[in-house]
C-alpha cells in the first residue's frame, strides 16, 4: 500500500470515527427531557431564550451538514473500496476529503472555554473536520446549557419556596417593610417566571433573598433595641429606687441626730 493511500485509510477512519461519535451525543442529548422542553421553545423568555435560542439554532444549522458529510464518506469510501490506490488517486482523494465542500448555514459562533469554532458568517462551505469540530463544540455548549437550565429549574423552586416561607414569617413582624413588600411581589411573580426564564429567574431570587436577608437583619436589630431600652428602663428603676433609699436615710438622720452636717439632698427625680 502506498503512504498516500494509507494516509487516506487513516483520514476515512477518522472522519468516521467523528461522525460517529457526534451521532451518538446528539442521539443522548434528545433523550434528555429539558432539551425537549427547551427545544420545542415555548415561552422562553429573558435571559433563557438569549443563550438558549441561539445555541439550539446553532446546532440544528450544523447538523443540516451531516447527511453531505454522511454521502461524501460513503462515496470516498466506494471509491477506495475499489482496489488498490496509486499515490495520485489517492493524493487526490485525500484532497478531496480535507476540502470544503458540506455547506452550513449562517450562525453565531459557539464559544467553547474561551476558544471560537472558525465557521463562516455566512452559509459557506467547510470541510468534513471542521464541521465535526464545531458539532462537538456546539453539542457541548448545549448539553452546559440544558445542565445550567435544569438545575435552575430545580434550584429556583426549592429557593424560592424557603424564601416564602421566611418572608411570610417577617411580614407578621414587619407589616410595613418596603423591600420586604417588594422582596413577596419578587416571590409571587417567580412562580411564572421559573417555567419560562429560569436562568434569569436567579437574578430575581436573589434579589428577593437580599432584602429578606435585610428585613431580617432590621429585625434582629429592633429586637436588640428593645432588649437595650429594657436594660436602660431597669437600671432607671433601680437608680430611682437607690435615691428613694438615701432620701428616707436622709430624712431618719435629720430626726436622729442634732443638726448632722455634711448630708447632701438626694437627687433630684427629674434628673433621673
């Protein structure tokens, strides 16, 4: 066998192996069912339709190349089944394998820890590589997202409804708090919110714990005020009851002893 036509075997297996292993993740990711939910879109909204919409779109406008990418391995591969290949056939069918011939369509590119898959801006041909890289890279971008989206679904509910049940407790106590009222119509809108925008329903969630956290913290600080205010009301008493004492020692000295001096008059209440 000529290097060329084992350089073409080598290229076939590869492009296969690729193809394969893309099929694969595609066919695990729609047996996921917050990609079924997020894919059929209804009522995504915010923050989640801004990341969610463009990456599904993404990936659906890649895998429009896999079926010229799967007839142009069948064909390299019927072509090399053949027989045996000289260095110029195969030279040329190597060529034929790295050029770029399966057309995309237009799309955002995918962001993948810092790197861009280098797709055209706009529906252009690529070569059968840089279709199955940017399919690995936009399999991986989705399967984060539907990740990031289901935990939120989980998160945000079981959040917010340990904040209900904090801020229900406050209100009894603080009937009037302005950001806790605000905290409570946070709270109520999630409800709705969550099922159609649960990546931006966390900013909401936090914000509604924020000032529960705040409403507590005020509460927790009237509490110490009055605890204050009733250890200064006991200290008076007890200053009160100590001038009481020295105004009737004073009042039995002046009956018991001839003209005393050096008393002082006790303390004025007032000044107390």
């Amino acid at each position: 066998m000529s290097p060329a036509a084992h350089a073409v075997d080598r290229r076939i297996h590869d492009l296969r192996d690729g193809h394969r292993q893309v099929v694969s993740e595609l066919r695990e990711l729609e047996a996921d069912g917050t990609y079924a939910a997020l894919l059929a879109g209804h009522g995504l909204s915010g923050v989640t339709a801004s990341r969610v919409v463009p990456a599904l779109t993404r990936l659906a406008d890649l895998c429009g190349g896999l079926e010229p990418l799967d007839k142009l391995l069948a064909e390299v591969i019927r072509i090399r089944s053949a027989g045996p290949l000289e260095d110029g056939p195969a030279i040329e069918l190597m060529a034929h394998l790295n050029r770029p011939t399966i057309v995309v369509a237009a799309g955002p590119p995918a962001v993948h820890e810092g790197a861009v898959t280098a797709l055209p801006a706009t529906a252009q041909a690529v070569s059968p590589q840089t279709l199955i890289d940017a399919l690995e890279q936009a399999i991986e971008a989705v399967r984060d997202l539907v990740a990031e989206v289901d935990a939120a679904w989980q998160d945000v509910q079981a959040r917010r409804e340990q904040a209900i049940a904090q801020a229900d407790a406050l209100a009894v106590e603080l009937p009037r708090h302005r950001g806790l009222a605000s905290a409570r119509a946070d709270l109520a809108a999630l409800a709705s919110l969550v099922a159609d925008d649960p990546l931006g329903a966390g900013d909401v969630l936090e914000r509604a714990e924020a000032a529960i956290a705040q409403a507590s913290g005020a509460l927790d600080a009237a509490a110490a005020l009055r605890e204050t205010f009733t250890g200064a009301r006991r200290m008076l008493d007890d200053i009160d009851a100590e001038v009481a004492a020295g105004r009737q020692a004073l009042d039995r000295s002046r009956r018991d002893v001839r003209s005393p001096r050096g008393l002082l008059e006790p303390v004025d209440p007032d000044v107390v």
